[in-house]
C-alpha cells in the first residue's frame, strides 16, 4: 500500500477528517485529548461543555473491543477527572494524565505502563501543535484529528481480528491488576499472606469453541509457559474439542480486584491405565501465584482418585524452566519403569520426555479456591459439564 499513515504531514495538520490510511497494526490503547477532542467546549474557560453523543458511542464500542482508553489534557486534574465522572464515563479511562506537561510524555509513560509496544499505541486531538509534538517525539504512535472520531470504530487499525468474553472485559482485567499491583505494594509480611488476602479462585472446566479463542487470545497477546515445549495449534485443539478419548480444560482465574481471564489450557489423552498430559500452558501473568503448580496439584489429586498413573510430554525449552522445576516438584519422574506407558503412541518429536508419576491424594492448595470438572467420574455424553463448586474444602482427601 503507497498510501500515508496517520502521522502523515497531511493527517497531523488536518485538513480532512479521516486520513488516508496505511492502517498498520491494530491498536490497543487510544490516548484522547478532552477539549474540543472528547468533549465540546473548553472546560477552564466555558465552564460547560458537551459529549456529543457520537463520540461517547465511539468510546463504548471500542471499549467493547478491547481497546484500552486513556486521557492526555492539559488541564486541572480534578476538575476534569470530576468532569469525566459527571459525565457518566470516567470509568471507560485507564491511566488518565491530566497536567501541564508535554502530551508526548503522558503517552510515552501510559504506553509504559501499559507494558504496550508505541506501534499500538494512538492519539486524538484537535490541536495541530499537540499532534505535531506527539508525532515528532513519538513516530511511532498514530496520531488523528479531533474531526476523525466518530470514524475511528470502521477503521480497521481499530478492528481487532478476535474478540472473546476477555477481550469485551479487558479494560475491567487491566484496572483489576493495578488495585491488585497496588496492594502488592503495600503488603508487608510473608507473600503466602498476600496471595492469600487475593481470595484467588481457579476454575477448570472443559473447553467450548469460546473458551479455546480466549486461550487463543492468551497465546497472542501474551508470552507464554508452555511446560511441556510441544506446540498445538488452534485446529488441533478444536479438534480435539468433540473427541472422546481426549480432554481440552481451560484454567481461569478471579480474585478479589477481578478476573484475570483464561490463564492456562491442558490437553489430556484418557487411557484405562494412565492419563497422558499432552499440554500444559499457562499464562506467566499468573507465574507468581503458583497457578501451574495448582493446577498440576489438583490434576495428581484427581488421577489418585481416579486409580490411574500420569504421563506428561515434556520437552526443556529456554523459557519452560519453572515448570519444570513446578513438575519435578510434584513428583514427576523421567525414566520411571511403568507399564503403563505401552499404552501410549511413541513420542512424535524428538528430545520428548516421557515424565511418569503414581498419584497419591494431594492437599488443596491453601492460597487458591479450585473449582474444577470432575474428571475421575466418566464424561456421560458430549458437552456434559459437571463443575462443582468449592471444591477444594469438600475434597475427600
Ligand atoms: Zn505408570
């Protein structure tokens, strides 16, 4: 495409709405300015000021899509922040930045914090100059003019490819996880304490088509701890979805600030004799909260109580250390002789282990609430869900 992007001269000048696009990569953060921008009217010095309808239904769908929202004004904090509230939609903005300093340095510090690469990253005001300072320090960001607004949702630099129950409630995770930072910073005493007071809550259930898209999402939008080192694509899995002899569980994870989204997926193959843990991968978002040791924990348990062994594929990679250690920690062994590993085909790639274990009843973990699927009884039919709730206390040990 020869056409210009967003920061063109042309687009940071303004002389039409919308410019003309190389859309670039979807966006994930759009950074607006409030004067003449969100709102109508210049708040210190008219007082009033209006949201045109059109533009407080910009802010909601692309909310709506995942697209994070935050504010960079030069104006009075509070007054403005008490402003945004009358109006009904402060909440839409994480990060706001309302200040006297340099517009390029309140998005360089939200794209920060956001842990968001400047490519996905946009801004929108109707001044020419703060544009242009945005656009000279910041190539990178996409910057449009005020008048580009009620455009911006058919846009396809705006049009993230897959949206799932995470990304429609990802503003919500994100605002979750700064109160839960917050509080890790401020707690004191042992981490077991903290992690505690987050009164986490794991479900593991089978996977539906939806629930495998956010997993999907998961795998895009962030690095992952893949613990067993073998790769399964999206296809596979959905396969995988209406066959018998296999198991797709996805993981997710709420506590007290709010959900953390589908944080892990593991794909187990039933034998008579032996269950073989195919995948495991969690998101290291919750590394810290000892959510792949849970859920190897609750995994053992339930093969205890359903008189099988385990077999788990695992292959070291760079990045798959710590569940490594999570494996050898729970008991996994390499080279174990058991029979019970006749019953599975050859490993396919090479430098697969083949880790054994002989479940005994494990403890529940006394940080994080399992609710899981239960897997020790025999699934009676397709798409049969048997999730109990809290289990962990009610668990025969
Ligand atoms: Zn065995």
């Amino acid at each position: 495409m020869t056409t210009t992007g967003a920061n063109t001269p042309a687009a940071a000048t303004g002389t039409h709405g919308v410019p003309a696009a190389h859309p670039g990569p979807v966006l994930k953060c759009l950074v607006w300015d409030l004067d003449n921008t969100l709102w109508q009217g210049t708040l210190l010095e008219d007082g009033e000021v209006t949201l045109p309808d059109t533009v407080r239904d910009v802010v909601v769908e692309l909310d709506s899509r995942g697209i994070l929202q935050s504010v960079a004004s030069k104006n009075d904090h509070e007054t403005a922040w008490a402003r945004l509230e009358r109006l009904g939609i402060a909440d839409y903005f994480v990060l706001p930045r309302i200040g006297w300093g340099p517009k390029s340095d309140s998005v360089r510090r939200i794209a920060d914090t956001l842990g968001f690469a400047l490519t996905t990253v946009a801004f929108i005001d109707d001044q020419p100059a703060e544009r242009a300072e945005v656009a000279h320090h910041l190539p990178e960001v996409r910057c449009y003019e005020a008048e580009a607004a009620p455009f911006l949702p058919a846009r396809p630099e705006f049009a993230p490819p897959l949206q799932t129950v995470d990304s429609r409630r990802r503003r919500q995770m994100y605002q979750a996880g700064f109160r839960r930072e917050a509080a890790r910073a401020g707690a004191t005493g042992p981490d077991e304490d903290f992690l505690r007071s987050l009164e986490l809550d794991m479900r593991i259930g089978r996977a539906t088509g939806e629930e495998l898209s956010r997993v999907e999402e998961l795998t895009l939008r962030t690095s992952q701890m893949n613990a067993t080192g073998v790769h399964y694509s999206d296809a596979d899995l959905r396969r995988l979805l209406t066959d018998p002899g296999h198991e797709v569980l996805v993981v997710t994870l709420t506590d007290r600030f709010g959900p953390h989204g589908a944080v892990g997926v593991l794909l187990l193959e039933r034998h008579p004799d032996v269950w073989h843990l195919k995948l495991l991968a969690t998101s290291c978002r919750v590394v810290s909260f000892g959510a792949g040791a849970t859920v190897l924990n609750w995994l053992i348990d339930e093969a205890a109580r359903a008189g099988v062994h385990l077999m788990a594929d695992f292959r070291p990679t760079e990045r798959n250390r710590m569940m490594e250690i999570a494996y050898r920690f729970a008991g996994f062994l390499d080279g174990d002789p058991c029979s019970c590993g006749a019953a599975l085909a050859r490993a396919a790639a090479d430098g697969l282990q083949r880790l054994h274990l002989r479940p005994a009843p494990r403890p529940a973990s006394t940080t994080i609430r399992v609710g899981a699927v239960d897997l020790a009884r025999r699934r009676s039919g397709p798409g049969t869900r048997a999730v109990h709730t809290g289990a962990a206390p009610s668990r025969p040990s």
